[in-house]
C-alpha cells in the first residue's frame, strides 16, 4: 500500500512538471548577454573605457619609476583588454607596467607595445688597427 502511494506521489509530481514546463514554451525568450557586453550596471562602453584606462594610469602615477614614463594606456571593455604603449628606459619598467595593468580588473588581458630605450654606450669606439704584411 505504501508502495502504491509513493508511486502515485512520484506520477503525480512528474506530471505537474511537465505540465508546468508547457506552458511556458511559448513564452518569449529574454535576450542574453554575450561574453563581449558590459557588465550590467557598467554604463556605456566608452564610458567603462575611459574608467579602466584612469584606473592604469592611476596605478601607473603610483609608481616612482612609471610616473615619469610617457605611457599610453586604450582600454576596451568587450574584449577585457588594456593595450599598453610607449617607451620605458629598461626591460624591468616595461614588465612592471604590465602586471600593474594587470591589476586595475580582474582577469583583463594586457596587449603589450611598451618599447624599451636602447641605452647608448659611453665607451669611445676603439680605433682599428691597420696591419701591414
């Protein structure tokens, strides 16, 4: 009898779902947001650009050494991506202002286009020596 019952509840709960998903087959379907949209909330993509490329330079002006660099930060919020160029004095600097665009969002993605100076030797070049044979 107990076994009878528990049936019945099972055929019975089953078919309330059925029923229940039915009925909003013909619903319309919300649109959804595609991996490349703006956070909800986020305004407008030029808008959340414009916040993302203030947020690097910011942690840039935090830097002694990136401070004085002439770095130009494009930030694009449906890509997740700042794209980082200019000119820094050694290899060290440029690694620095990639990890600390890294930091301004979580998980952005860091375009790299940072060159680094080429230093120019103080030594005088030797004089070349002519040999007679």
């Amino acid at each position: 009898m107990n076994r009878t019952i528990f049936i019945l509840v099972i055929l019975a709960l089953s078919a309330a779902v059925a029923i229940l998903a039915c009925g909003r087959a013909n619903e319309p379907k919300k649109p959804q947001a595609n991996a490349a949209s703006v956070a909800p909330g986020a305004g407008s993509p030029t808008s959340a650009n414009a916040r993302l490329e203030k947020v690097v330079k910011a942690k840039f002006d935090s830097d002694e050494q990136l401070k004085s660099a002439n770095l130009s930060v494009v930030a694009d919020v449906t890509k997740n991506e700042v794209t980082l160029s200019g000119i820094v004095e050694s290899e060290a600097m440029r690694a620095k202002a990639v990890e600390l665009a890294k930091t301004a969002q979580v998980g952005v993605i860091v375009t790299n286009r940072i060159s680094v100076k080429q230093r120019q030797s103080n030594r005088t070049p030797l004089p070349e020596k002519t040999f007679l044979i």
